[in-house]
C-alpha cells in the first residue's frame, strides 16, 4: 500500500492462499479514489510477479509486523 501512496491504510487480516488470496486494510477510500488505487496496485503486483526469477525458492516464515514490513 505504501507504494500506491497510501501509508494511512494498514492491513488488517488476510488469506495467503493460491485460491482466495486477499489483505483487508483499515481506514477509508473514497468512492473517487477507488479505481486508480485499484489500478495501481494491480500494476505493482504484476511488477512482483514479472521480476521474480522463476527459480526462486517460496519459503514461508513467521515474522513480527516490523520485520515483515520491511
């Protein structure tokens, strides 16, 4: 979210899942400002899977926020 802009939302809850996959944030999106904040961040995640190697190892791992923050 902060790379669209949006440091004022912070995830909440999600489900990272191959089917269902989602992140709530909390905090407010105007109705105007929906569809650009949509866009861009469909663009940043097709950015992700684009420049991610496909040899790359998926691990998962318990963190704190902080750590998976950054």
């Amino acid at each position: 979210m902060n790379k669209a802009g949006r440091s004022d939302l912070k995830p909440g809850k999600g489900f990272h899942q191959p089917v269902g996959a989602y992140v709530e944030y909390i905090g407010n999106v105007e109705a105007k400002d929906r569809e650009p904040l949509l866009k861009l961040m469909n663009e940043h995640c097709k950015e992700i899977i684009t420049k991610t190697p496909k040899d790359k190892m998926v691990y998962k791992k318990i963190c704190e926020y902080d750590e998976a923050q950054a």
